[in-house]
C-alpha cells in the first residue's frame, strides 16, 4: 500500500488525482488523505446552496467536506467489494476505538453514527477492478455548514464531529490514527 497525504486540495483536483490512480491499482494500492476546502458534493441530486456544489460519481445524496475533515480516498485492486468494504468498515471501527464515545456503524444509513448524529461517511464506486472514493472522517468540520443540508438525504440526522463530541484531537494526529487503521485492517 502506497499512502499519500495530499494536504489540502480542492474536491474537483482530488477526483480527477483518483481517476489517474485507478489504472495503477493492478501494481499498488494507494490510500490518499486529504482535506477539502468548503464544498458541497452531490450524487444522483439536484441542489442549490450558497457554497459550491460539485457533481460526483459517487452516487448518493448531497454531503459536505472541509479543512476538519479528514477524507481517505481508497484507490485499490477489488476482487471483491464485500472483502474489500469489510476490511475498510473494520479500520473505521478501530480509528473511532481510540475514543470513549459509543459510536457504531449503521449498515441501514451507511455510516458511522453516535445516536442520529453522523460521524463518518462512507462511499464508494467500484470501476474496472478497483475502488473510487472513500471515507470521510469527521474530526472538526464546520458543523454550521454541515447541517444546512440533510448528510447524505437522511432524515432526522445530524452531522456531528470528534471535537463537537468532546474529543479536540488535532488533524496530523487523525491522520496517523487513521492511516495506521488502514495498515491494519488490510493486513489481514
């Protein structure tokens, strides 16, 4: 596994980066971090909102990303989706154990949750034998932004975050939380 911390990067730059990373997968597989200035990005919707908006290949409802979040951007050979989103769902478990707070995996709402309050996003596309996309972690986005809209079309849901439920970790820390999770995960 290749891992590239790309610092902070427009949304539109790191979709294309991934899209020259995928023909590569069949060699490496490249785990990307970043974080993304404000942006909303949407799926298979149609929305309008005082910020950019871009359009994905993600499929999905509308999200937002920012400097607090902490996005892994997975670029890897998938035989097999299930193996391949089992083992990602398994470093998402072990980044958030390092934390008191009981947050769970919601297989219904896709994602990482404390009650109805999202944590982490999960979302994939699967394009000739590899993974596009990936999981975004919140450690301190701006939750003002983040709850004009419904994360991810979910009623009743709110967006929260690692500093909002009381836990101020810095992002360079997430980063070799997360990165280390990953190592793991995918070493079985």
């Amino acid at each position: 596994m290749i891992i590239k911390d790309l610092g902070l990067v427009p949304y539109q730059e790191t979709d294309a980066l991934l899209e020259s990373y995928i023909p590569k997968t069949k060699i490496d597989n490249f785990l990307l971090l970043c974080t993304h200035p404000p942006v909303y990005t949407v799926g298979s919707e149609e929305y309008a909102y005082n910020m950019e908006v871009v359009k994905t290949d993600r499929g999905g409802s509308i999200t937002y990303f920012d400097e607090g979040t902490l996005m892994l951007y997975f670029a890897f050979a998938v035989p097999n989706p299930a193996n391949f989103y089992a083992k990602v769902l398994k470093a998402v478990e072990s980044f958030f154990a390092h934390f008191s707070a009981p947050i769970t995996y919601d297989k219904a709402r896709p994602g990482f949750y404390i009650e109805n309050r999202k944590i982490a996003s999960l979302g994939f596309r699967y394009k000739n034998g590899a993974s596009k996309h990936g999981v975004a972690l919140h450690i301190n986005p701006n939750l003002v932004h983040f709850n004009k809209i419904a994360p991810c079309g979910l009623t009743g849901v709110q967006a929260t975050s690692l500093w909002a439920e009381g836990y101020p970790i810095a992002m360079d820390e997430a980063k070799i939380l997360a990165t280390k999770a990953v190592i793991d995960a995918f070493k079985a």
